[in-house]
C-alpha cells in the first residue's frame, strides 16, 4: 500500500513540477515546440512539459510539430510524445494510431521505455475511453437517424391514411328511423 501511495504522490508531484514548467514555456521563442524543449531531457517529466506545451500551439504549428516528431528517431519519448500529439483536440486525431504507439511502449521491456509505463499506461486508457465513446456516439447516431427515417415512414402512412381518408365518398349519416320516434 506505501508503494502505491508513493507512487500516487510521485506522479501529482511530476504533474505539478510539469505544470509550472508548462508556465515558464511561454516566454519561449516560436518554432517547433520539439525544438523548444531541452531534448536531452527525456524523462516523464519532459513529456508532461510538452504535453503542457502543446495546448499553446496553433493547428499550423501542431502540424508542423508532427512533422517534426515524425522525423525524429523513434525513442519511447519521442513515441510518447507523437502519441500525446496524435490525441491532441486541436489536430485531426487519430487515437488508434496514439493508442498503438503507447502499446508498443508498454509492451517495451527495454529501460527507457519502463521509465514512460506509468504515463504511457494513463494515456492508453485515456485515449481506450476516449474510442469507446466515439464508438458509442457513432452508434446512437446511427440510431438516430434509423429512428428519424422509421418516424418519416411512418409519417407517410399517417398522411396516406388522411388523404385516403378524405378522398372517401361522405355517407349520408343515418337518421333515426321512423319507428323510434315515439
């Protein structure tokens, strides 16, 4: 239980340290944020710090980033890092593909890459709920319209009944017949 809340404790505190480092980015010059950031850093710690740096980035320049990253040899990192850019909202995302490069890392026995399991872990769970919410989305409006298109349907019928309804030739209404009347 004490690992587990220190590891707890850990990862708020990466998260704070990122956080105010992600503060300190701003008065960085513009350009790739790859550049940006000190490259021979490349612990979690770094990674938080460009996800972080990410949000300050105009579409042009997370475009620009991808190619950036895209070109950079594939270290657990650098995929991290392409993962994080990939399930960006701001980018066309492409969560499936973020979500494949942070198994690879996770399926990674190699050291560099253990160091990133527990952030490569959060974000592939992330962008797994993330998809199954998508799925979900596209399946209720795909319910959506096959409810509107049924309702149309019947719609129809309800106006063909009218118009058939209509077009019928009035009865003379029964009166009350002689013999009642008394």
């Amino acid at each position: 239980m004490s690992s587990s809340l220190s590891t707890s404790f850990r990862q708020v505190a990466i998260l704070l340290w990122a956080l105010a480092l992600g503060v300190t980015m701003t008065a960085c010059s513009s350009g790739p944020l790859a550049r940006k950031l000190h490259l021979e850093d490349t612990s979690p710690d770094a990674a938080l710090a460009y996800s972080q740096g990410l949000s300050r980035l105009t579409p042009a320049e997370l475009t620009r980033e991808r190619t950036v990253l895209g070109a950079l040899p594939q270290t657990p990192f650098n995929q991290v890092r392409i993962a994080m850019l990939l399930g960006h909202p701001r980018v066309q995302q492409d969560l499936a593909r973020g979500h494949g490069i942070l198994e690879g890392v996770l399926k990674s026995t190699e050291p560099a890459a253990q160091t990133f399991h527990p952030l490569a872990r959060q974000l592939a769970d992330n962008y797994g709920e993330r998809i199954k919410l998508e799925i979900q989305l596209e399946r209720q409006g795909q319910q959506l319209k096959e409810s509107q298109r049924k309702s149309a349907e019947l719609q129809d019928k309800l106006d063909s009944l009218a118009n058939i309804e209509k077009s019928l030739i009035p009865r003379p209404r029964p009166g009350k017949p002689e013999g009642a009347r008394r």
